[in-house]
C-alpha cells in the first residue's frame, strides 16, 4: 500500500498532495514529512490521509483532523482491512 495526504479547502474541494510514501508491506508504518512541506497550506479546514492499496481499493481516514502549522501533534491512523476492502481510522 501507499498512502498521499489529502485537504479540504474553503470551497469543500478536496486535493491531493503530489508527496507519496512510496508502497510497502503490510504491518510496516511511514510517516508523512510535515504536511506545509508537501503543499498543505495553512489554511486548510481539514487533512486526512488517503490509502491506496496496491492491487486494490482506495481510502480516505477517518475523521479528517485540522492541520496547525508548527504543532508538535501527530495524527495516526491505522489502515487495516482487505485488498478490496480498506479502512484508515484515527488511532490518536
């Protein structure tokens, strides 16, 4: 799987950072760079990351948080499920 990050802006328009994780096995983690890094501007409403499995379906996590540039605070979010069917919730 890989995953990007993705963000709502003030219109309700969703947009996809071109930053990706790259594909890797199951049960391993990655990390996104800090997102004002990789396209999201500070005044987006909300963040969320977005699952694609490879070979498989896509997903967004669940629920979107707000992004703060600066803030020492870390969304995680755990992908489980199947090829076809993938879930990403908020862990913390």
């Amino acid at each position: 799987m890989s995953f990007s990050i993705q963000w709502l802006d003030s219109n309700g328009e969703m947009h996809t950072t071109e930053w990706n994780s790259g594909n890797y096995p199951i049960d391993k983690s990655r990390t996104s760079p800090e997102l004002g890094s990789i396209g999201v501007p500070s005044n987006a409403i909300a963040v969320t990351p977005y699952v694609q499995v490879y070979w498989g379906n896509s997903a967004d996590g669940t629920p979107y948080v707000q992004y703060v540039p600066g803030s020492p605070n870390v969304a995680t979010y755990n992908a489980t499920g199947t090829t076809l069917d993938v879930h990403v919730n908020l862990v913390q």
